[in-house]
C-alpha cells in the first residue's frame, strides 16, 4: 500500500520572519477565544462592554400579573325575544365602564361594527350597548377572565323602503326619504330620520311611522332640487319583522321650449315659469330648453323674452317625457262687445220694447 507523506502543518510563510508569524497567530487565537466569550457576554449585565441588544419577549399570558387578566365576551343581537336567526349587519356595539368617571361619564373600552364580535376586556363590571338605526338595547355584563356570551333583544324591526315610477325603480340618489313618528292629527310631529336612503335597511323601535318621500330633480349646477312630486304612506314595524314598502310617483319629465313656428328651433336667453292653474309658482329657469320633472296634472308654462311674455298651458302624464312649445306669437286680443244700438233692448228678455206714445 502506498503511504501519503503527512500534510505540511507549517502556518507560517516560507520566507517569513518569526517576529511577522507570531503576531499572526496571536491575533487567531484572540479572536477564538473571543467566539468561546460571546454566549457569556450576551448573559451578563452591562459593564460597559458593548454587546448583542438583549430581545423583548412578550410574558406568558399564563404567568401575568392578576390586575390585568382579561376575559372574551361574544356578543349577539335579536330583533325580537322570540327570534331565532340573531341580526347579522348594520350593527354598532359599544362597551362602557359600569362605573362613571369624575365627569358623570361612562368611559368606552370598546367597540365593535361586526355582528357578532368576540371582545376582549379586562375583570370588572361593564355597560353594553347594541345599536342599529334608531333601535337600541344596553345589558349590564361582569368579566371575570373566562368566556361569556350575551346576547340582546332590541325589540324593533327594520324597514326599507324602494321608490318606483311607473314600472321603473328609482335611483336612490334622485329620492330625499323622511321618517316621521306621528301624533293624533299632526302626522309629522317628530322628525325621527332625516335623510333614509332607499334600499337601506333601517333599524326601528316597534310602532307606527309617516314616511314622506319627494322626487328630487337635477338643477342646473348638478345640485339636486326637490319636485313636486311628494308621496307619502303610514305604516306600522313590528319587532322582529322587516317590512318592504314601495312608493310609486307620478311624474314626468317635461323640456320648454320657446319656438317661432311649431317644431321650429329653440330661441335663447329665455325665462321660463311653471305655474298651477292656481297661479302658484312651481318652477323657474332659464336657457333654451330647460328641463323640470313634474308631478302628474295641468300646468302653465309662461315665457320671458326681452320685454315680450308668451304662455301655453301643458298636461303632464305619469313616465311620460315630452317637449313642451311655446310659441312666441302673442295672443289675440279678446273680441269686444258690440255698442248697444238700441236702447229700448231688454237684455234679459231678448225683447224689444216700443217707445210710449199719446193716445189721441
């Protein structure tokens, strides 16, 4: 068998100095013994050699100190005592401390828009409130550092509300919904919500409501601007029920035109009023060919120009959009009444009577 001759162990240089191969080797062996210090080092407190930033663990929560152990409440909210199904949107729950501060106020320690929130608090008593809409409940509850459940009974139901013209929803942008709670002879004594939006759900204490609902129409800078054309229902919401009422309208559409010959083109710098057959003002615009969403009836339609006034009367049919002209020719004056030629005429009778005479 062939023998390998034994590996040069040499560390220094051929050619080095001793002087030049000692220093080398001291500065191996400091660093060695430098990596056998280091786990030392880490553990030992500050003595002014720099070291590893020590790591903040957090503490077992096991091992945490009694005045700050928490508890996990669930939470869950019925519209009814008699509900099986619990409420699974539009709810906003908030948790107070039972005991007021220096102010007479409950401090909020928590809050939650999920419908059934698991809430973490610390021992103690706590106030806990359920919101949806209008329609609320509160529970007194105690944590002690185990699990609860509670649940809440609001005892309301909701609404929604849809608008329809003719056959066609209406965009809930071009609704202004309001809900009233009515008293003997005055229907909207209390503004409860101010501006529903239709389609929404909306949360209420059992009992009976005027809704008032009102076509609103874009005006000429995009605002929207009430119509005339309001409808209004009186209902009753049952807890635990959810009641869907649709709101026809009856209205249409109208654009004004101030024309020389029928079908002719539109004259500018033109201002139009919209009047009841009443004379009560209903509209006022300005521009060749404004535009007015009206209630189903009669209307008169007057028409400015410099210091010239044309009118028209117009009928408005429910989702029926059409032009309206006004001719720019001014009106006939009425026939005068003939001169009474013969004053011996009785206008009453019709008869004529001959004038007295002597009797020879």
């Amino acid at each position: 068998m062939r023998r390998h001759p034994p590996a040069n162990l040499d560390l220094c240089q051929p050619g080095e100095s001793f002087i030049a191969c000692t220093a080398w080797l001291a500065r191996k062996a400091s660093f060695a013994l430098f990596l056998l210090a280091w786990p030392v080092l880490a553990q030992t407190p500050d003595l002014g050699i720099a070291g590893p930033p020590s790591l903040r663990l957090p503490i077992n929560p096991g091992t945490a100190p009694s005045e700050t152990a928490r508890g996990v409440v669930r939470l869950m909210a019925f519209f009814a005592a008699n509900d099986t199904q619990p409420i699974r949107e539009g709810l906003q729950w908030r948790v107070f401390e039972a005991v007021p501060g220096p102010d007479g106020n409950h401090k909020l320690v928590a809050q939650s828009n999920e419908a059934a929130p698991n809430l973490p608090l610390p021992d103690g008593d706590f106030i806990v409130h359920a919101a949806l809409g209008l329609a609320g409940a509160t529970k007194r509850i105690t944590i002690n550092g185990t699990f609860l459940s509670e649940t809440l009974v609001l005892n309301a139901g909701g609404l929604r509300i849809a608008g329809q013209l003719g056959d066609t929803p209406i965009n809930p942008a071009k609704l202004a919904i309001s809900i009233y709670v009515p008293e003997p002879g005055n229907p909207e004594a209390k503004l409860v919500v101010a501006n529903a939006r239709s389609g929404d759900i909306i949360g209420l204490p059992e009992g009976n409501y005027h809704i008032v609902s009102t076509l609103l129409d874009a005006a000429a800078n995009g605002s929207p601007n009430p119509t005339n054309s309001v409808i209004s229902a009186d209902l009753r919401v049952q807890a635990g029920k959810l009641i869907d009422a649709t709101l026809r309208h009856r209205a249409a559409t109208m654009t004004l035109k101030l024309v020389n010959n029928p079908g002719g083109e539109a004259l500018t710098n033109t201002a139009f009023t919209i009047l009841t057959p009443g004379g009560d003002i209903i509209r006022e615009m300005i521009g060749a060919f404004p535009s007015a969403t009206l209630a189903e009836g009669e209307y008169v339609a007057i028409a400015r120009q410099g210091s010239k006034t044309y009118q028209t009367t117009f009928k408005v049919v429910s989702a029926l959009d059409r032009d309206v002209e006004v001719l720019a020719k001014e009106a006939p004056p009425p026939p005068e009444e003939p001169e009474c030629s013969d004053c011996g005429t009785n206008p009453a009778s019709g008869s004529t009577q001959a004038p007295p005479h002597d009797n020879d």
